[in-house]
C-alpha cells in the first residue's frame, strides 16, 4: 500500500489517503482544500471506496462533501458522534468567528463496536479511543505497519481534552490500553504533524510517563 499525506486547511490536519495495488483507494479526515484533494486524487487517478473519519471536529470533516459528491461514497464514522457532522457547536467550527461554520450530511456508516473493518478491498482493524472526543477511533493495518490515530496521540504530546466531551483520563487509558499495547515499530499517524511509532512515545513522551 501508498499513503499519501496531505496536510489541509488553516490548522494543517493530515488527510490520509491509503492506495492499494489497483488504484483504489480510503481517504481519511479529509479536513479543508476539498478541491485542491479532489484535483490530487483525480492526478493520481485513484478511485475512492469511501471516507473514514477518526473523529468529527471541524478540521476533520469540512471536505467531506467535496469528495463524498464527486465519487458518491459513504462516509464512516463513530455512532458516539453521529450528530456532529451537522451541528457547529458540537464539531467546533462555531467556537471560531474567524472560520465559517461547518456543516455536513450524516454519516452513511455508523460505527460501534467493531473490532474489523471491511472496505471494498481493504481490511483493517478498529480501536475505539475517546479521550479527545468520545467518538475517537484509531484504524490498524497491522500487516501494513502503520495506523491511522487521530488525534488521539501525536509525536511528544496527546489530543488536547478541552473540547466537548473530552477527558484527560478516558484518552490516557485510551493511548496506554489501544495504541502503546501495538508493535513498538509500527508507524503512527496523527491527524497532525509527523509520524511516530509506540516505542518512541512510550519512551520519550512526557504526557505519558507516570500514567
């Protein structure tokens, strides 16, 4: 598999777009730039089999409908949050008067919980890891190497928990119970800023020592 990192919108979220050998491919948290994405997918000339979401902030969602038109795909996400795709207060995008509200259709796919996941050609597995929002899931292709977490966990540092339905604890257990118990080499990749890997958070990461 590819993975294709594009870095969207005025906070930088990392879109994720995970191609196989036939040119199919997911996109996760396709977060702004809807057009700019879409141009990039139809370059490549990928064909997309749906939209998984890690979570429903703002940042995550506002091209959802951009690329979900375009191919018409479903779009998955945690039952935990099904309404705020909808709703700006709940994904955020109304707390900023500097950025317009962001509003989506529902969900086509609700997840509870699943352990595994299958998409067309693709299989993976699903943790769910609320903490910075409740409907958080972390996607594993563990045969891969890699998962795709959110922003649950990041290089140094953990999701901020100051935002509806965050909690410090629930996303300490979270990252300790579903992501530092994978492979210690297998590549990590937050909805921000670069990749990491278990074994170096467990190690050098101070929001997680003492816990």
């Amino acid at each position: 598999m590819k993975i294709h990192i594009h870095p969207l919108g005025p906070i930088q979220t990392n879109c994720y777009v995970v191609e196989d050998e036939e040119k199919n491919c997911l996109v996760f948290d396709p977060g702004d730039e809807g057009d700019a994405l879409l141009a990039e997918l139809q370059k490549l000339s990928l064909k997309p089999t749906a939209i998984l979401l890690t979570h429903a902030h703002f940042d995550h969602i506002g091209a959802i409908e951009t690329i979900r038109d375009a191919y018409n795909i479903p779009v998955y996400l945690h039952t935990a949050e099904k309404d705020w795709l909808g709703n700006a207060d709940l994904n955020g995008s109304g707390k900023y008067a500097m950025l317009p509200n962001v509003v989506c259709n529902q969900a086509d796919v609700l997840l509870t919980d699943e352990k595994s996941l299958e998409v067309g050609p693709f299989k993976m597995g699903i943790r769910h890891t609320p903490g910075h929002s409740p409907g958080s899931i972390s996607y594993i292709f563990e045969e891969e190497g890699f998962a795709i977490v959110g922003d649950t966990l990041f290089k140094g540092s953990v999701g901020r928990t100051d935002l509806p339905g965050g909690n410090t604890e629930t996303l300490l257990a979270s990252i300790h119970n579903e992501l530092l118990s994978l492979d210690e080499e297998l590549m990590i990749y937050p909805g921000h800023g670069p990749a990491t890997t278990p074994g170096i958070e467990q190690d050098q990461n101070p929001f997680l020592h003492g816990f």
